[in-house]
C-alpha cells in the first residue's frame, strides 16, 4: 500500500506504434487518471521474454498521477496496450512543489465523488 499521496508511474510502449496518441489521451484527458504523461522516445529494452533475449527500442511513458489512482491506470494498462503482458509501475513521490501536488489533485480523477 502506498504511504505517499501522489506517485511517478513508468510505462513501456512500443515506438511508432499506431495507437500511442488514443493510449495516452485516454489516461490523461478522458479516463483523468493522469495529471502529465511525458514520452521518452526511442530508449531501447532488453529482456528476456518466452525464454528468448529481446532487444527493443521503445517509448518510456513518466506518468504524475495519485496514488489512489494506480489501480485503475493497471486496469487500463491492461485493457489498451498492445502488450501481453505491459510494464506499468509505481515510485512514491515523497516531496515536491506544493503547487504542483495540488494542481496533480485538481485535474485527475477525484476518488470521493
């Protein structure tokens, strides 16, 4: 369980794949789940996957969201990316600009409502 209010969330996701804008616009403008999803395009990833080393480069998604709000993002994470099985997880935010926590709070989902 999360002791931080707000947490960094990292997200794999394949480059140039066709439904990167609908998968990020869904987290940030229609579900509210995330205040800011920033892409780092073309890290590369190297994995062991079905028993076999894999070497992908991929886009790093850095999400800023609330940590009552992880897992709804798994659940979408794992209803619209491409992935079987998709990278999505959480660091808490232990410290940061007050006015930035608070405009986190104003633009994602209020979990009271």
């Amino acid at each position: 369980m999360n002791k931080s209010k707000y947490v960094i969330g990292y997200i794999s996701y394949p480059v140039n794949h066709e439904s990167f804008q609908s998968f990020v616009k869904g987290m940030v403008e229609e579900q509210k789940l995330v205040a800011c999803c920033q892409a780092m395009p073309k890290i590369q990833s190297m994995y062991t996957w079905k028993g076999k080393l894999e070497v992908e480069e991929e886009t790093l998604l850095v999400l800023k969201t609330k940590a009552s709000l992880t897992s709804k993002i798994i659940d979408y994470v794992n209803k619209h990316h491409p992935y079987d099985t998709a990278e999505v997880v959480f660091t808490d935010i232990t410290t940061g600009n007050p006015a930035y926590l608070k405009w986190i709070d104003e633009v994602t989902l209020d979990q009271t409502l």
